[in-house]
C-alpha cells in the first residue's frame, strides 16, 4: 500500500471516528436552540403579565342615591266621598345616580279603621302649587292603604333635578258614611327612588 493510500485510508478512519461526537455535538446544539426558544418565549409571557397589571389604573367609583322631598301640608278636613284634596311636594334628586320615582304602599299607624280602608291616594304631576292644589294633576297613580306593591310613578329624575308632585287623598263615591265623618288617620305617603342604569 502507497504511502498516499494509507493516509487517505487514516483519514477516513478518523472521519468514522469522528462522525458520532459531530452527530452528538449536532444534537445537543439542537437541544441547546429548542431550551433557548422555550426560555425565551418564556419570558417574553413573563414581561407580558409583569405589565398587565397596569389596567389597575383604571379608578373604580361607586354611584350614590339620594332622594329629598318637601313637607306634605295635606289635610282631610271636610273630606266626603266623591271629593279629593291634594297638596304640592318636591321631590329632589340628591345623589349621582338618575332615579325612577315609585310610590311605596301607603300606611297608616293607626292601623283600619272605616277612613283608611276607604281613601285612595294619588300621586302625580302638577306644573305649579296652584294648579296642584286645584287638582290639576297629570301621570297620576292611585293607590289603597296596605297596597300589596307600590305604584310606578314612570317618572325618572337626573341627579340634581327636582320635580313638583302633587298628592291628594280622596274617597269614592262608593265609600261608607262612616268614612267621611269618622275621625282622620294619619297617612304615611312615601315616595322612593330606585337606581336607574346609564
């Protein structure tokens, strides 16, 4: 053998050789790109989330209800069945929220008697104390004493705003004697406000 072939012949042994450790070597290179993406990805999510947090900023504030109304001046003196009297309130709205206005079911503590069972309650709008106390009365809702629910005035009042309501109490044409010359019970008229979604 020349001494040209047997040198050719060496370095391809050594190339044999050699081939598993570069295949090792090619391997874990590999293995050492893949472990790099992950981690990289990897952090990239990690930087993600550390800033999510700044949607914390954002300010969270709660909406506040509140509901004023007049003194009711309204007296039944003199009251038979047939007539109503009615009397001005305004109604303010106090808080930050709008407000649907209701009335509540009207009681009296002085619990049944021929006169309470009787009389109707109506509330509704009036443009001035003048036209209030005429009964001249527009959106009206009537109302019983011990009423199961109260009644939806369909009236819905913007923060700040004010709105004269007009209530009188009245007796039917139909009720008892006994009602109208009885003694008068005091009522408890309320209106409310119930939170109105924007």
């Amino acid at each position: 053998m020349s001494r040209r072939t047997s040198r050719h012949a060496a370095r391809r042994a050594a190339r044999r050789a050699a081939a598993p450790r570069r295949l090792l070597l090619g391997a874990l290179g590999a293995t050492g790109a893949i472990v790099l993406g992950v981690l990289a990805g990897g952090g990239t999510f990690a930087l993600w989330t550390a800033a999510a947090p700044a949607a914390a900023a954002i300010t969270l504030q709660a909406g506040s209800a509140g509901l004023t109304a007049t003194p009711l001046q309204l007296s039944a003196a003199g009251l038979y069945p047939g007539r109503t009297v009615w009397a001005p309130t305004t109604a303010r709205n106090t808080g930050t929220t709008p407000l649907a206005l209701a009335v509540d079911p009207v009681k009296s503590p002085t619990g049944a008697t021929p006169f309470t069972t009787s009389v109707a309650i109506t509330v509704g709008r009036a443009a001035s104390a003048a036209d209030c106390t005429a009964g001249t009365v527009s959106a009206v809702t009537t109302t019983g004493i011990g009423a199961a629910t109260g009644s939806d005035l369909h009236l819905t009042l913007l923060p700040g705003a004010s709105v004269l309501l007009c209530v009188g109490a009245g007796l039917p044409q139909a009720a008892p004697a006994a009602a109208a010359g009885g003694a008068a019970s005091i009522l408890l008229v309320t209106i409310s406000g119930t939170q109105v979604r924007r």
